[in-house]
C-alpha cells in the first residue's frame, strides 16, 4: 500500500508527491506550520489527503502548544484551525476535518488538558482509517459501473496518492474493477500545469501493473471520437448539493467532450467532499495558484517574462455533464438534488437509530 500520510512521534511523515516520479521521498513535518506549508506547496495534495493532513496537523500543534489550562490551549487551536483552512479553500474534506477536530475538542473540553491532547490525537488518527475503509467501500461501489473491458480517461490524480493511502478514489474504482476482473486499460490525461496525470497517476497505475497510456489534455476529444475510450472517471474536490463538481483544471472540459461522444462521466468522492451548505457550482471558491506552474516546467521557462498568466487550480462541471456520482454511501444519479439529500437524510436516520 502507497503511504501518503503517517503519523509518527516527530511528526507528520508525507510521501512528497513534488517530486515523483523520479524521487520517492519522505519529509517530515515536526510542527503544524509546517504541515500547512506542505499543503500549499502540494507536498501533500488531492482533497481526501488534505483533510486527513490538516486533521494530524492541528492534533500535532495542539499536541505541542504551550499552556496548562483548555482556555490557553483554546485560542492556540482557533488559530491553527484558521490558519489551516487558508491553506486550500476549494478542498470541502478540509474544511469537514476541521470541523470534526473542532467537534472533538468541544466534546472533550471539560477534560484536563492532557487528556484533551490525547483525544484530538486519536481523533485525526480515526480520520486517517476511516478514509482507507470509506475509499475501499466507494472503489467497489463504482466498479460495477465499468464496463467488462475496453478504456477509461481519468484526469489529474485520485488515486492513493490523493487520499490517506490504499485504494484513492477514482483510480480506486478502477483498481477494484481490475481485481473483479474487468480487462481495462486507463487514459491518463497529463493535466496541466502541474502534471497531475503524467507524474502521479501513471506512476501509481505502472505500481500496480495496469495498462496506461498518458495524453495531453487536448488529446481526449479526438480519441473519444475515435471510440478508444468507453468511460470517464475524475475524483472531486468539492461536490455542490445540486450535483455541481469542482475538480481540477480541464474536468470541465473532459466532461463536455465526453457528453458529445456518449461516454459516461462518473465522478468517485467521499461523502465528506459533499458540501450539504453549497447549493451549486457558482458558491465554490476556486483556488488561484502561483504563476510559475505554467510559465515553467520544472526550471525551465515554457513561456516569455511579462506574459500575464491566469492560473485556476479547479474548473466546475455543471450536474448536467455527470452520469452519476460514486460516495462510500453508494452511488447517486440525477436528479442530484433529490438523490443525495436522500442519502444524506438515510445517513442521519441511521445515526439517530
């Protein structure tokens, strides 16, 4: 299994996706600033993982902050939870790990302050299992959904490498497709600027010796038309309650092109990057990320100084565009609305049972 995130007694260890393919590397990060940095630097990224690190970075700075008493301690975890909810804003599993963290310490606030310590520990360490267990459960949920045999594009990186470890999301629901045994082979689209698909997505694929071919982004349309591809499947960042999907740059465009050719577009996200509080796709705020990721690749210089660059780390895919949405609660389809509050309601029903 990929370790993407571990929680260790120095720190949060984290596979460095900067430098895969060519370098598997491991950084730790002793301190929850640092932990914060490693999210907007994309050390660690995709938004299952990024919860699950934001989750081990406020236990650690709430672990190590200074004071005896819960109103001291308090004031040092408002503000690491602050601070760690800038760090992605469009990643919804951000900020519903903040708010367990934020749950668990208000549960636990009559304890003494040690105890108090301990509990938020466990409790990201009860995030980082749970992500494995629910992206198991969603993969297999969606493998039904992939035809027997044929192709499938996937763009950008939801697999292992996204999430806490395991299985990822949408890469997961074609691994679990592949060990029921559906004969696929995946399209991975590169995904600029930042090269998503090519450095991740393929390396992981190659790991667990399933046929990828990568492509450009303008690539995708031309092989739809030509019948090479039977099914598309992203991952989200954050899922509006009419369907509305927020997901990297160029999903959009898959999305459409896939809708022209017929091809269904399944999107593979945990429950908690649902946003009940979202109505649609215009209320996600979208992430705008530094200039040189598309200036450069690398250190080398693709564009000229001076050219002013537009930098969207994430387009929305409007509800229309998406066949059906696989959660670890199961698979929704149209109408959106209806289906997953549905789900969700069965959720509370559930729980209040």
């Amino acid at each position: 299994m990929i370790k993407t995130i571990e929680w260790t007694d120095s720190g949060i260890r984290l596979l460095d996706q900067t430098k895969l393919p060519t370098e598997e590397v491991y950084v730790t990060c002793e301190s929850w600033e640092e932990v914060a940095e490693a999210i907007k630097k994309m050390i660690v990224r995709g938004a299952p993982a990024i919860g699950v690190a934001a989750a081990m970075g406020i236990a650690l700075g709430t672990r190590d902050a200074d004071g005896d008493h819960v109103a001291e301690l308090r004031r040092e975890f408002e503000h690491i939870c602050e601070e760690m909810g800038e760090t992605r804003p469009t990643a919804a599993n951000l900020f519903w790990a903040i708010r367990r963290m934020q749950d668990k310490f208000e549960q636990c606030s009559e304890l003494p302050v040690g105890k108090l310590r301990q509990e938020l520990v466990a409790e990201a360490q009860r995030i980082y299992v749970e992500d494995l267990a629910l992206n198991e459960a969603l993969s297999k949920h969606g493998a039904t959904l992939l035809p027997s045999s044929g192709a499938v594009l996937t763009h950008c990186n939801a697999g292992a490498l996204a999430t806490a470890g395991g299985y990822g999301t949408a890469l997961g629901v074609i691994r679990a497709a592949v060990e029921s045994g559906k004969k696929l082979n995946v399209y991975a689209d590169e995904t600029r600027p930042f090269l998503q698909g090519s450095r991740l997505t393929a390396w992981e694929l190659m790991k667990d010796g399933i046929p990828t071919t990568v492509i450009s982004d303008n690539m995708a349309g031309a092989l739809m038309r030509q019948g090479k591809i039977q099914a598309a499947v992203v991952g989200a960042d954050r899922i509006a309650v009419n369907g509305d999907v927020a997901n990297k740059i160029g999903t959009y465009t898959v999305a459409v092109l896939a809708k022209e050719n017929g091809i269904p577009l399944y999107v593979a996200a945990p429950w908690s990057s649902v946003d009940l509080e979202c109505p649609d796709g215009d209320h996600i705020p979208i992430e705008q990320r530094a200039q040189r990721e598309v200036t450069h690749v690398g250190a080398t210089r693709i564009a000229p100084e001076g050219v002013k660059i537009e930098n969207p780390a994430f387009d929305v895919t409007p509800a229309r565009y998406v066949t059906a949405i696989i959660t670890d609660r199961g698979i929704v389809r149209p109408p959106y609305a209806e289906s997953l509050k549905k789900l969700a309601d069965a959720a509370v029903a559930l729980k209040a049972s």
